[in-house]
C-alpha cells in the first residue's frame, strides 16, 4: 500500500475507531486490551468522560490565544504542579523533546547568569532517551538515531548509568548540569538506582551543578507516585514531562526551582502553541482524576497485582519471559525470543504493548485499568507466551 505518510514509523496493521477506559476497537470489529496507551501518553485510558467533558467545553469557548496574553487555564495548572511538587515555577510546551530542549536551555542559561557562561556541557547517560530533535538527539546519544543526520550538536557527555565514578570523572570547569531519567524508558526500564540518585545530588550540589529529571515516561502517576523522583526522595533543580499529562493530548512542561527558573527572563524562551487554553483544560482534568484522594494508592495497588501475576508468568514462561522490571505501571518483561515476536503474538491475542530497547517487552497501561483489566492481560500475555513457545523454541539471549 502506498502511503502519503512519511515511512518513519513501522506500523502495525491495526486501525483504532473508539476507546472505551483500556479498551479499544478496531474499524473491523477487533476488540482490544491496550497496555501500550499510545506509549504511556492515554493516563485516563480512553474516551474518559471527565477529560472529554473539560476539552469539549474548552474547545467551545477558546482554543488558543497565545502567550501574548495571560491564559487562566495555564496559570491553574502551574500553580497545582508547583503545590504538587518540589518546583516554583512551570513553563509549559508540547512534546517531551521540547520540553527537555527547553531544560537543557534552562541550565545553560542559569549557570551563564550565574557567572559561568563556560558551563555549557551536560553529563547524559548510556541508554538514555531525551527525544528526536537535533539537540536531544545528541543528548540521546544512540548512533542509530544519529546517523544521517550530520553532526551531533556539541555539548553532551555520556556515561555508564548506576556508576557514580564514571560520572565523577566526566565532570570538567565546562559541565552545567547531569541529566537523567529516574527509570530509562525506551532503552528497556532500567531503573537508576536510589543510592545513584542520592550521590548525583550530592555531587551536583557540592560542584555547583544543576540536576535535571526527564520525567516524560515515569511522571504524572506512572510509577504509582506523581513523580517517579518521589520514591528515591531526591529532589531535582528542574525537571520535564510531558506523555501522561494530557492523558492523550499533546501538552509538554518544565517545572523548576527559582534558582533556575529566575534566569528566563521574557525574550529568553518560548513557544507559540505552548500552555494553550485547550491543552491547559486537558491537563487540568488529568490532574483531578491523579490528585483525588486515594488515585495513586489505586494505582500502586493495580501494579502489586500485576507483579504478582506477572512474576508468576515469568515462572511458568521461563524460556519466554527472563525477568520482570519496572516500577508501578511501567513495567518491562525482558524476553528470551525477539521481543517483537512476543509483541506480535500478543497483538494477536488482542492485547498492545510497545517494545523498548535490550529485549523487552513494555506494558504501560492506563493508570485507569480496573482488576479484571489486570487479569485479562495476563491472560492474554499467557496465549502469547504459549504461542510463541510453539513457534519459535530458540532463544536470542
Ligand atoms: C517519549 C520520551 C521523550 C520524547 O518525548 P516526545 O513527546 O516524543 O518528544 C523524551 N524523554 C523520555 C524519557 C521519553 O520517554
């Protein structure tokens, strides 16, 4: 089939008309259990009356103004996540690479004002994913992503996760800032570990370093916590999300601490479609679901069952699944045959995952998903592992 879309992106054949929690149908019928939420990105699963509701009646009254004027919808949302978390102050933008685009810009511009303007370089990490732009690429370092696309943009060290002489090391007069995801999402749910995180704080702190999360995957509920951060109790300068906060409606963020934020002066950063009235009101309606009383105990509670069900299949799949990972509801099974085939048998037993990097296979489900969503999948995940047991009986690792 020829297609006026760019080839970028390996489709599977599958056509969504309609969603329904962590449901989704296809135009011919098929009935789906999606654990893949459009890569971690649908929080409230599909069709929720409560997200619905706040876009509709947002897009009838205004969609967008720009950040000429002030935009209330915005000026809420802020003020919520700063309540929420350890920041002082947000900016808002569309995509996760934008908004790491705009931390890294953030740190530059903070130690520059601070009087180092030499310290320009970011130590990033093997395996990490920051997104596609050209700064991020270089930030994301995969060679793969890189080739092609000309020189890398200058300006970003890489070193082993989880190893804190590595990191000592790569530090020079020239270093700004450590930039990280508190679990590796795309690389295959490689959590850093606490102590880790603890010592990058201190180092950055004894140094004069800023310490930048990219929460993009592991932020806004995903891991059981509004922040993943939160679990290891170690407190950023600044940090990104962006996937789960629309609950499917593009909206990225940058929350900060004053020290940084106060260095982006008017003029110093922006974006035209950014913290708009519309994506502002989706935000604002996935955060009255995630902030109500007891949301993220619900969450944490649906992923100790899926851990417990899911150990079990690791047992009685052992030459199919080879271990679980993961945190909350971002969760890897690392698979003994390709990964892709175990998606594939999966998408054939009617249930979406992603795959991410060193083999796994990646369920990020809804954060909405009932009990029984639980049970089925695993349900499901076992007709796959039994089919790809009668396919393919040799291993890849
Ligand atoms: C998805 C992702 C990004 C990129 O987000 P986009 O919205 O695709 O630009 C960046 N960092 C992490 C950790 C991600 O998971």
């Amino acid at each position: 089939m020829i297609s006026a879309l760019m080839p970028t992106y390996n489709r599977a054949d599958l056509a969504f008309e309609r969603g329904e929690g962590a449901w989704l149908y296809t135009t011919d019928g098929r009935r789906f259990l999606d654990f893949a939420a459009g890569i971690a990105t649908c929080s409230l699963g599909h069709a929720n009356a409560h997200l619905v509701k706040a876009i509709s009646e947002q897009a009838a009254r205004v969609m967008h103004v720009s950040n000429l004027y002030r935009v209330p919808q915005a000026e809420r949302l802020a003020a919520r996540l700063v309540e929420a978390t350890f920041a002082d102050s947000v900016f808002f933008c569309n995509s996760g690479a934008e908004a790491n685009e705009g931390m890294v810009k953030a740190v530059r511009r903070a130690q520059a004002k601070t009087g180092h303007p030499e310290r320009t370089r970011i130590i990033c990490f093997n395996g990490a994913f920051h997104g596609r732009t050209l700064g991020m690429l270089s930030a994301t370092g995969n060679p793969a992503y890189l080739d092609g696309f000309g020189e890398p943009a200058p300006g970003f060290d890489h070193v082993p996760l989880n190893n804190m002489n590595a990191v000592r090391a790569a530090v020079t007069p020239e270093t700004a800032g450590v930039m990280l995801e508190p679990i590796q999402g795309e690389s295959g749910i490689k959590a850093a570990d606490v102590r880790f995180l603890q010592e990058l704080r201190t180092m950055c702190d004894e140094f004069g370093l800023f310490l930048a999360f990219d929460e993009v995957q592991t932020g806004v509920g995903r891991t059981g916590r509004l922040f993943a951060h939160e679990w290891a109790g170690v407190t950023p300068d600044i940090m990104s999300t962006a996937k789960g906060l629309g609950g499917g409606f593009p909206i990225g963020a940058i929350l900060s601490t004053e020290a940084v934020a106060r260095h982006l002066t008017p003029g110093s950063h922006a974006t035209t479609f950014g913290g708009n009235p519309l994506a502002c009101a989706a935000a604002n309606a996935v955060l009255d679901v995630l902030l109500a009383p007891g949301f993220l105990e619900q969450v944490r509670e649906r992923a100790a069952l899926l851990d417990t069900l899911l150990d079990g299949l690791v047992r009685d799949f052992p030459d199919v699944f080879s271990e679980r990972r993961g945190l909350g509801l971002l969760i890897g099974l690392r698979c003994v045959p390709k990964a892709a085939d175990v998606l594939a048998a999966a998408n054939q037993a009617d249930l979406l995952a992603v795959t991410a990097g060193d083999n796994v296979l990646r369920l990020v489900p809804p954060l909405v998903i009932t009990e029984s969503d639980c049970h089925e999948a695993v349900k499901r995940l076992t007709q796959a592992a039994e089919a790809v047991r009668a396919v393919s009986p040799e291993a890849v690792s």
